[in-house]
C-alpha cells in the first residue's frame, strides 16, 4: 500500500479527510492515524491514534476490536477516538455519519460494557451464576461472547438495535443509507456465520437484544445452561423467537 493509499484508508475510514484532526495543544489541529496490532495477549486487534504535536510523537490506545475486515476495524476506531472526545469538531455534512441521530446512536454505542450487559451480569451474579466477560468461547475463533459459561458451554451475545438490525427499532439513517444497510446487514450475517460455528463446535448461543427485559434474558440464559446440563441437541436460543 502506497502512502496515498494509506492516506485514503484513514480518510474512509474516520468519515472524511476533516474527521482526522485533533489538537495540536496550541490552539491549531493536525492530523491524526489509527494503527492497528495485533494483540499476542488477547488474539484481538489492538487500536491506538497517533499524531504529532510541538515536534513529539502522542500516542492514545482505543482498545481492543475484532471485526473480520482491516475496514470495519479502522472505522470501529474512529469512532472509538471520537467518542473519547480526541477529535476535534468539524462541520458533519459531508460525513458518513452525517445526521445528529446517527451520530449520537453511534457515540452511545459501546464495544462493551454496555448498560444492558451490565444490567444481564449483574442479575445473573444475583442468582449464584458464575461466568467469564467479553471471552472467546472457542480460542481458535476470532469471536467473543459478552458472557460465557464455559463449563457448560453456553455463550450469551447481548446486541444492540441500531447495529445488528432489530427489527422493532431498527432505523436506518436517511444519509448514505446504502451504506447502512449494508454495514447493519453485514452485522447480521456476520451474527447468523457465529452462531452457527459455535453450534458446530458444540456451544449453545443465547441471543438476547438490548431491548430485552432482564428478568427475560435471564430466563432465557436459564433455559440454555438447562439444556446444556440435560446433553440436549446443541442450539440457538433468540429473545425474538419463542
């Protein structure tokens, strides 16, 4: 890749050329560059935004991500920058995540942590469950279960509406609303592609979506570790699906 190739990447990826600055820390703005690695420790991509100011190198970490393109990872950073309050405001009108809903769906977004996970844990740790945190079920499989039962082979995913597409309050943005459609549905299939690789190794996959009553996801992470315990057919268990 050239380095205007790698200019263009960043670009795409932040929403535009004037999504990249940040502070120079003396009133002026220069541009900044998300670098992912490859963490030995976790198996994840590790992300962090670099820049130059006053003749030194920054550097911040953004986490951790593992989506399945070098792409979605890039733009899974930006954001990640943005919602940590690294980069400057620019106009949003040419942006990718132009309209002030999708902005601010994207800015509540977590990559984890969120409150309705925490909300699930919480009652589950309540009931005497014991667990494992944003784990991978299988270790050779570049997936993570927001809580994982390890024992018993049971992995719950707690998604998100805006960004796995649910189908009560799923609203796709008006502006580069291909672009949306394509990202959430991809979200999708990537979701239909893990569950069905855990199944195969025989996990059972408790689905539940943010919307969804605690009590309920609980219920529903109740019937799952049953089953498992039972040596039942290995299967996916949806909040959507009775």
């Amino acid at each position: 890749m050239t380095r205007t190739d790698r200019v263009r990447e960043q670009d795409r990826a932040a929403g535009g050329p004037g999504k990249r600055f940040v502070s120079d820390e003396a009133g002026g703005k220069v541009p900044a560059t998300v670098v992912l690695t490859a963490s030995r420790r976790t198996g994840r991509v590790a992300a962090r935004l670099e820049w130059t100011a006053a003749g030194r190198r920054r550097r911040h970490s953004l986490g951790e991500m593992d989506h399945p393109t070098r792409s979605a990872n890039l733009r899974a950073a930006w954001l990640l920058a943005e919602k940590a309050g690294l980069l400057m405001e620019e106009d949003t009108g040419n942006s990718w995540a132009s309209s002030r809903g999708t902005r601010a769906s994207m800015r509540s977004n977590r990559a984890r942590d969120t409150k309705p996970e925490l909300r699930l844990r919480s009652s589950l740790h309540r009931e005497g469950l014991r667990f494992r945190v944003n784990a991978r079920p299988v270790a050779t499989l570049r997936r993570t279960a927001d809580v994982l039962f390890s024992k018993n082979k049971v992995a719950v995913f707690v998604d998100g509406c805006y960004w796995h597409g649910c189908p009560t309050h799923r609203s796709i943005p008006s502006t580069n609303r291909d672009f949306w459609v394509s990202k959430i549905e991809g979200n999708k299939s990537r979701d239909r592609e893990t569950e069905g690789l855990l199944v195969e190794n025989g996990w059972f996959v408790v689905r539940v979506w943010e919307h969804t009553p605690v009590d309920d996801a609980v219920a529903l992470v109740r019937l799952g570790l049953e089953e498992a315990k039972t040596g039942r057919a290995v299967r996916v268990f949806r909040a959507d699906v009775h």
